[in-house]
C-alpha cells in the first residue's frame, strides 16, 4: 500500500513540477498562431500591392499559415519536455509520407496542381471561363479545389488538378470577345444596302468596341430557302461579360431590324412548300379543315 502511495505521490511531484512546462507550452502555441496570423497578413498584403493577384496572396497566405502553425505546434512539444512525441510525430509523418500519398492520391495531386497554379494559371479572380463545360466566374482558388459560380447561381468545385491538366477557355483576360447573329433579308433586296445599314447600327452603338485591332464586320452567310442570311460580327468588352453581351446583342439585333424595315427591306419567314405527287389523280377535300374566310 505503501508503495502505491508512494508511486502516486511521485507522479503527482512530475505532474507540478511539468505544469509550468505545459502552460509555457501551450503559451508558445498561442502566440506562435497569432504571429501565423500577423505573419499571413503581412504576406497576403505585400502579395497584393505587388502582383495585385487575391487569389495568389490567398492562397500563398493560406499555405503559410499552415506551415507557421505546424513549426509552433512543434516547438511547443520540445517546450514541454515531450522531445518524444514531437520526433514520433516527425518519423510517423515521414513513414505515413508515401502510405498516404497512395491513400490519398487525388488529395496530394490537387494539392500540387493548386500550388502550381498559385504561381502559374490561365484566369484571374473575377474571370469568366469555362472549364469542362462549367461556364462562370472565379470566386476563389483552395488547396484542393477551384470555386466557380456560374451565372444561373450555381456554385462549382472543380479540382486543382483538372484545372491544370484540362482546357481553359477565358472570355475575359484581354477584355474582349467577339459575338454574332444571323438577320435575313428577301432575295428581292440589296444586300450591299443592306450591309451598309447593319454596319451604320454598329457604327451608332457607343457600346461595340471600335478599334483598328476589333473589326466588326457583315458577311453573306446562307442561301437560305426564303432569304439570304447575312451574318453580323461584332466586339464587346467583356468586364461585365454574361449581362453585358446579352445586353448588347439584344439591342444591336433590335436596331438593325428597326433600320432595315425604315428602309424598306423585307424580313420574310420560312416559305413552306407542298407537293402534290400524282397531280392527275383526284384529290379528296372532304377531310380538309374549313378555311377561316369560309367561315
């Protein structure tokens, strides 16, 4: 009994003389993460006024953090007297290293693929590109993954990996892109006439581009079966891409009709045309719907 008492007793004298060790320890992980903080801000805002790239100094700030908060978590163990643990940890880690990065493939891959694109990718916050046919803005860029809103309110995560390995379409890295309808017109009709007033509409809207690099132009397009389709081009800047372009195009569409029909083109729809094979045959009425004007 004796012996007992004696063992608690010792272990109760290596717990108070250890307390102060542990509250030190643990001090030192709580300032160790407050200067993980201050540390990733100081870097995200450096990142900023440099490169002016949120996602870069998110992610990099990200990372750091990360990093800062593993080193003191670490130097906390060694403060506390468990040297032990923190070396376990290290060895355990760099055992676990290659078990994990088969257990967790796609985890490493878009990992790496995400810091390949902190320092190298085709798109910007704000962006809008379409990835695997997922067509939307940049919101954000994680370890893993890229977030991607697309215009009806749809939030995506498309992996890191994906983004670096599939095509990346960006509609609004120069702030332009070019867009086009199809008007048609009579047979009977002028089609240079017709042309120079498609061209005098985009002459008139102050929101086509019109520069010597962005030509907007008109090109005869079909010999359709009741008109000839004349198929407009056009340029718009693309800040504001999805609303913007549809914007745009609506009203461009709506003023070229307007100036064609002022100017006496005609707009015909679709001629439908009928048939008759075995014209000397007599041909039945009785099934025949009643022509309105009979009626």
């Amino acid at each position: 009994m004796n012996e007992i008492l004696d063992s608690i007793n010792a272990y109760y004298q290596n717990f108070l003389h250890v307390i102060p060790r542990i509250a030190l320890a643990i001090i030192i992980f709580v300032i160790g993460i407050l200067i993980a903080n201050l540390i990733t801000k100081i870097v995200r805002r450096q990142i900023r006024q440099r490169t002016e790239d949120p996602l870069m100094s998110g992610f990099l700030g990200k990372a750091i953090k990360l990093v800062l908060i593993i080193i003191s978590f670490m130097f906390a163990l060694q403060v506390a007297g468990l040297s032990g643990i923190a070396g376990g940890l290290l060895a355990t880690a760099g055992a676990s290293a290659v078990i994990l990065g088969f257990a967790f493939k796609d985890i490493a891959e878009n990992f790496l693929a995400g810091v390949i694109l902190a320092f190298n990718r085709p798109f910007d916050i704000n962006d809008t590109v379409e990835i695997e046919g997922v067509f939307g803005k940049i919101i954000a860029m994680e370890f893993r993954y890229t977030k991607i809103t697309t215009f009806d309110g749809k939030n995506v995560y498309i992996p890191n990996s994906d983004v670096l390995t599939k095509p990346v379409f960006n509609y609004t890295e120069d702030n332009f892109f070019r867009t086009d309808f199809v008007v048609g017109i009579s047979y009977e009709d002028n089609i240079n006439g017709a042309k120079e007033l498609i061209n005098k509409a985009m002459a008139e809207d102050k929101e086509i581009v019109h520069d010597d690099v962005h030509v907007n132009f008109v090109v005869e397009d079909e010999l359709a079966a009741s008109t000839v389709n004349l198929k407009v081009h056009f340029w718009i800047n693309t800040q504001d891409f999805r609303r913007h372009m549809l914007e745009t195009r609506g009203r461009l569409m709506r003023d070229v009709k307007t100036m064609l029909e002022d100017n006496g083109y005609n707009l015909p729809s679709d001629i439908t045309e009928i048939k008759m094979y075995n014209a000397s045959k007599p041909f039945r009425m009785e099934n025949m719907p009643t022509p309105l004007a009979d009626k």
